[in-house]
C-alpha cells in the first residue's frame, strides 16, 4: 500500500491549503482564523460533527466508518511563532513578527486532505476523531482539550500524533518507543542583592556576579549529579540586571528551561537547582527565590502502538523508509499530555533539507504531504479494518 493515488493527485490543491495557512500565521490560543478555516473545510468534506471551542480554540471533527468499532483519534496541531519570517517564498507570512515556522501549517494540511479521503471512501469500521489542537508552542493545548473532556466526550480509545523532521529526507519516516522528547519546565530565579555606586562594590551585594555565578554553577547538576548515560538539559537563557555603568544593581533574574527524558532526573534536576541557586547566591550575599514551573512531560510512545505505527509508515514509504530507532531528542511536545491520557504513538516524517524548526527561514515542503496524508490514511484503515 505506497502513497494514496487520490491524495498524490489532490497535492498541489492541498499545498494552496497549506500556504494559505503559512500566510496568515495565528499565536497559542488565538488561532481563531485558523480554526474558522479548518472547520469550514470539515464541514464542506460532509464529516459527520465538527466541534469548536475545544480547549478555547481547538476543532474536532468526526467521521464514522461503515460499521460501529473502536475510536482513533489522529492530531495536528495550528499554531505558529513570534518570529520574523526570512524564507522570501512567495507565500511568506503577512503578519509581521509571527509565522509558521514549526510546520504546523503543514501538519493542519495534511491532516485535513486526509479527512476528505476519509469522508469519502469511509473504508474502516469505527470512528476517527480529527483533533486540530491550539497553543502547541506554548500553554499546553493538548492538556487544555483533554481537560475539555476530549478523550471521553469523543470516546477516544487510542491516539496518534505527526510532526515534520528537518534533516530527514522527503519519504522517509522516524519513531522509537518509549521516550522520545523530553519533558519542558521553565525557571525562574529572581535574585535581590544591595544597590549601589559602581565605584564602591564592597558596600553592596551584587546580583550580576551572583548570577554569573549561578549560571556557571547549575551546569555542574548536569555534569557531575547526573548519570552520563541520562540526558538532561539546563539551559538559562536570559539574564536580566541593571540599566546603566556605574550603578551596581539591587536585582535580577534569570530566566531558562530544563529538559529531561525521565521523571526520576526531573525530579532530582529540580530538588538540585534549589539546592545550588539557593547556596550559591548566599555566597555572595544575595537572596535567590527560584520558581521551578512543570509544563510538558516526557513524550513516551506506547510499544504496541508504536509498533503499528511504523508498520504503516513501511505500507506508505517502504520497508527501508522508516527508521524504528530514532535517538531521543532533548526538545518536547505537548502531545505527551495525549500519550499519557491515552495509548498512541509520536511520528516524524521527514521534511528535506530545510532550515531547522523554529528558524526564520524554515518552510514546510510541500513535497511531503501526500506522505503525511497518506500515513493518517493507511494507518485508519488497517486500526479499523472494515
């Protein structure tokens, strides 16, 4: 079962959709125009429901097969990037300052060409549950559909998830069980020290050198605490202090992310950056408050379904397409709250030799979309054989 000959025919038509979509790029929750557009198209396929306002923005549509089964739901998710798009494609975005640089387009896209396959053949026997998911980026839109009652007003039994892979060649495709992106918090550290002239630091307490010295210290939880064979990431990536040469700070902070692919090494990362913010910043006299936020968990694919899912990307793309041992990576995805909720499986299908995501030159190729579509396809039926 290669590619869907409808869907490799309909790809250039699905390519408008795409880059109607990369023009008009739309932030975490506020994707309101998107969403609109996705629903008009749902509805004009002749799917069976289409519901809005799941998690705030979020769209589902549902399509029943030819005879009552188990329910699958397939994700893509619609939101773009505060960046300033450099690609100068022809289709570039028009709002200043965001655009879709992560591919979300392309995934919304595929998703919906495969709606209308499905809609219209109905070659399974059960139901799909289309989830077009807000505020993938940033705010947890997959938590805040399933705590808007999406997997149990939908009666979903398993889940699956898609996402295109930059450095991955067009046609090919990559998964692994077990966990495979890792967990995203964010740090906080806000440091008070005791102002003063420049010219006089041993009357204060200064917050830059404390900070300097934090920054410094936190690597070592991951170079002397953790296991070498774990994986952690701490990473401070703004540091904020002073506004002029000759006046020694009172305050500042420091912003960063933490990154891990287990909850033990969460856990310990977390219990250890207290521990040296806290004592490092006392060394130099300054108050350090740390404010340790838990966003995604670790995405962990679920074996069997993991399984199935490579065995129908082999169906799209061939046996040597599909690489079932992709290493794990250090960045996350909120669609780990989905794989915690319910059983499913985390794709990538490659996207060529692109800029990497998030990069103000990236864009999704087009060339891979009846891969994508024809992946939700082949995988629906064959989990719901008619």
């Amino acid at each position: 079962m290669p590619i869907v000959n409808s869907l490799n025919a309909a790809a250039a038509e699905v390519a408008g959709w795409r880059r109607h979509l990369h023009r008009h790029p739309e932030l975490g929750y506020a994707v309101e125009g998107t969403a609109a557009y996705v629903a008009e198209k749902l509805e004009t396929f002749g799917v069976d429901a289409v519901a809005t306002g799941i998690g705030r923005t979020g769209v589902v549509g549902v399509i029943h097969g030819r005879a009552p089964g188990r329910t699958i739901a397939l994700r893509a998710d619609m939101d773009a990037l505060p960046i300033l798009e450099t690609s100068g494609k022809d289709w570039a975005s028009e709002v200043p300052g965001k655009m879709h640089a992560c591919g979300h387009d392309g995934h919304t896209a595929m998703l919906l060409a495969a709606a209308r396959h499905l809609a219209e053949t109905r070659n399974f026997a059960g139901t799909v549950v289309l989830v077009f998911q807000p505020a993938e980026e940033a705010g947890g839109g997959a938590k805040a559909m399933i705590d808007d009652g999406l997997m149990t007003r939908f009666g979903v039994d398993a889940v699956y998830g898609m996402h295109n892979a930059p450095g991955i060649p067009v046609g090919r495709f990559a998964l692994r069980s077990g966990a495979f992106l890792a967990s995203c918090d964010t740090i906080t550290i806000d440091l008070e020290g005791v102002g003063g002239h420049a010219a006089t630091p041993h009357l204060c307490c200064d917050t830059v050198l404390a900070g300097a010295a934090i920054v410094q210290a936190v690597q070592h939880i991951v170079s002397r605490t953790i296991d070498p064979i774990a994986s952690a990431v701490i990473s401070i990536t703004c540091f904020n202090a002073g506004f002029t040469d000759n006046v020694i700070p009172q305050t500042g902070r420091l912003v960063g992310t933490v990154r891990t692919l287990s909850p033990a090494v969460r856990d310990h990362v977390e219990a250890r950056l207290r521990t040296v913010v806290e004592t490092t910043a006392a060394a130099y006299g300054v108050k350090a408050v740390l404010d340790y936020n838990r966003e995604y968990p670790v995405l962990v694919n679920h074996e069997r379904e993991t399984g199935f899912a490579a065995e129908v990307a082999r169906d799209v793309a061939g046996v040597d397409a599909v690489d079932t041992a992709m290493p794990p990576e250090l960045g996350s995805e909120d669609f780990a709250f989905m794989l915690e909720a319910r059983p499913g499986a985390f794709i990538f299908v490659g996207n060529g030799n692109t800029a990497g995501l998030h990069h103000p030159a990236y864009d999704f190729d087009d060339a891979a979309i009846p891969y994508g579509a024809s992946y939700w396809v082949r995988l629906v039926e064959r989990a719901l054989p008619a």
